[in-house]
C-alpha cells in the first residue's frame, strides 16, 4: 500500500519486493545504418574489432550448424527431399549440408561486413538486444546472398560439382538439395549464429553490482522452477513430437504410455529435469538475492545458464547410467531393443533445450524483463 491506495489486485502484486538497487545509466548505441552506400563502404573498408568472434562465427557456420542439421536428419526428425531420393548405395558419403555451411560461410564474410557484423559494438554486453538485431539483419542479408550464389550455380549448370568438390556426390540418383533442403539449413546457420554472438555478449559482460552468494529461497520463484522443469517441459516435447508423431521420445517408451496415457511419462520424466534443476540452481547459486537483480541482465542469464550447465551434467550423468542398467539386468526387452546411441542423444538435448526456453522465459518473467 503506498500513500494510502491499496495494489492488491495488480496483477503483478505477487512479485516478491526487492531491494532497490543503484540506477545504472547506459549508453544505448545508435542503431547501424543499413543504406547501400553505407554497405559498399563497410565492404571496401573493412573493419575487424576482435578476431575470436569472427573465429567463432565460422566455426559455427561451417561446423556446428551442418553438424545440427545431420544430427536431426540421422535421428528422423527432418526428412529432406535428396535424402529421400538418394539410393542406400549411395548413403555412404559426406552430407550436403557441409557444402552449404561452406557457401554461407563464405557469404558470411560479406553479409556481415556489409552490416557492420564485426564492429566493436556489434556483440554488445551492455545492449543484449543490439546484439540479436544485428546478427539477425547480417545473418538475412548472409542467406540472400547463398541463395543468389546456389541459383547461379544452378543456372550455369555446376551445381553438382560445387557439391562434389565438398564432399557430397551421387553419380546413381543425381538426387541434390532442393530449394527447401537449402533454406531448411540457412536457418540453422542464422539461428546457431544469433546463439552464439548472444552467448559471447554475455560472457563479456560485467555486473554493474556486486555478487553476493546469499541464499534466499523465494516459495513462488522455487514453485514456478519445479513447474517448468518438471511439467511444462516434458509436456511441451510429447506435444511437439509424441502427440504429431514426429517422433516418439525413449522415455515414452520406458514408461508405458499404454496405462495411465501421457501422464505417467510426462511426470516420471518431469520429476528428473526438476531434481536436476534444483541441485544446478543452487550449487550455481540461482536463488541468491542478486540472481534475479532487475538491473542486471547479464547476471541473471550467467546464474541461470550455470545452473542449466550443472544440471545437464547431471542429466547426462542419470541417462548414462539408466541406460546402461536398462541393458545390463535384460528387462524391459522393447525398450532395449529400441535404444539407439543418437535417440538417447536426441532426447537428451530435446530435454535440454525445451527446459532451458521454459526457464529462461519464466525467470525473466519473474524478473520483470517480460
């Protein structure tokens, strides 16, 4: 209540009150510009702020995304058109999706100088946000130009032999990536790279208050982590993949969906992300009094993604050893008979990355960044 006039029915009244915190002022960057003009002479004088980013950003075109891309292919999740028309003869050979990590690489170079990709602001720490824009304008820029590179070699009619000299070769079906193959793998290249520079801008960036190491248990706060670890989050993946029949989760099948439905796997599976969870936050310090400091971006995003670090050791950790004794002691015969290396390794990092978008979203809601 304050001078007098009651806030009970605000719909953010059961936020937990903080201390207030010293007033940050930061110095917001002006927006780049994105005339032509201002491109070509980006292009013919470029500029090089810091080279690890640029490393960075070329591992992650030309290995990290391809890598992704194969990895959803070999687990069934994505079904493009060459790999349906290529002959088994033929399946022994380097993925396409090299190639393409190849052309946007190389396209990259450009696009993003043309944008100012590799400026000294470019990867922000004080302005997160800057950060996304730009390697989201410099990574559309970066996919018009593979697009415009994959036509003219299409038109000139070598086509094939820029995928032969990468690695990839069919002399039987002649089967290529089609058009949608091609974007398909753009938009793993532009969303692996606006992860990447936003992980770099927040691993440079420095607290503006001091961290205390404190431990102050909100309840709300700790109900919202159990909700989204343990039930959003397993809910959220039967369905995208069960419930489409895109995919069928190993722990659906372990838990027998065939008695009590969804529900049963759903909460069985969702009380192992919550206790993982728990025991990353607070060795990471998660529920510390700053952790959540509405000042402070940066910090909440570096306690909350050391404790999803921890976390996923230890959800590692339990898949290794529950998948070793599923095999060793014999039962459960379907369930072993169906367990593939990649699908244990699909479902880990299913589990990972839903559980990390629930939480994120929740605790930045918390906060009272959303």
């Amino acid at each position: 209540r304050v001078g007098g006039v009651g806030r009970v029915g605000s719909w953010r009244s059961w936020r937990p009150c903080r201390e207030e915190s010293p007033e940050i002022v930061e110095e917001v960057p002006q927006n780049v510009e994105l005339s032509l003009s201002a491109a070509f002479q980006r292009i013919l004088q470029p500029s090089l702020a810091n080279g690890w980013t640029l490393l960075g950003d070329l591992l992650t075109c030309g290995l990290a995304a391809p890598l992704l891309a194969i990895f959803y292919l070999r687990v069934g999740v994505l079904h493009p058109d060459w790999f349906t028309a290529i002959a088994d003869a033929e399946k022994d050979f380097i993925f396409p999706e090299f190639a393409h990590g190849v052309i946007f690489s190389l396209c990259w170079c450009y696009g993003g100088l043309a944008i100012g990709a590799f400026e000294a602001d470019a990867v922000n720490p004080q302005n997160l946000l800057q950060t996304i824009q730009r390697t989201i304008y410099s990574g559309a820029v970066t996919a018009w130009l593979a697009s415009v590179v994959r036509s003219f070699l299409t038109l000139s009619g070598n086509l094939e032999a820029a995928y032969a000299f990468c690695g990839y070769s069919a002399p039987l079906s002649h089967a290529m990536p089609s058009y949608p193959d091609f974007f398909i793998d753009l938009l793993f290249e532009v969303f692996l790279l606006v992860a990447w520079r936003f992980t770099a801008a927040v691993v440079l960036a420095k607290s503006p208050v001091p961290e205390r190491d404190d431990t102050e248990v909100d309840g709300r706060l700790l109900f919202g982590d159990l909700l989204a670890a343990g039930f959003i989050t397993p809910t959220l993946v039967i369905e995208v993949f069960f419930k489409t029949q895109t995919y069928t989760p190993l722990w659906t099948v372990f838990w027998d969906v065939s008695d009590y439905g969804v529900w049963k796997p759903i909460l069985a599976h969702g009380s192992i992300l919550a206790v993982c969870w728990l025991v990353g936050a607070f060795a990471a310090g998660a529920y510390s009094k700053d952790a959540l400091a509405p000042i402070d971006l940066p910090l909440i995003l570096k306690r909350l993604w050391t404790a999803g670090i921890i976390a996923t050791v230890l959800l590692g950790a339990f898949n290794f050893l529950s998948g070793n004794l599923v095999e060793s002691q014999g039962f459960l015969t379907a369930y072993s008979a169906d367990v593939t290396m990649q699908k244990q390794f699909f479902d880990f990092t299913t589990d990972v990355v839903f559980a990390a978008v629930c939480l994120t979203t929740w605790r930045l809601y918390f906060a009272g960044y959303i």
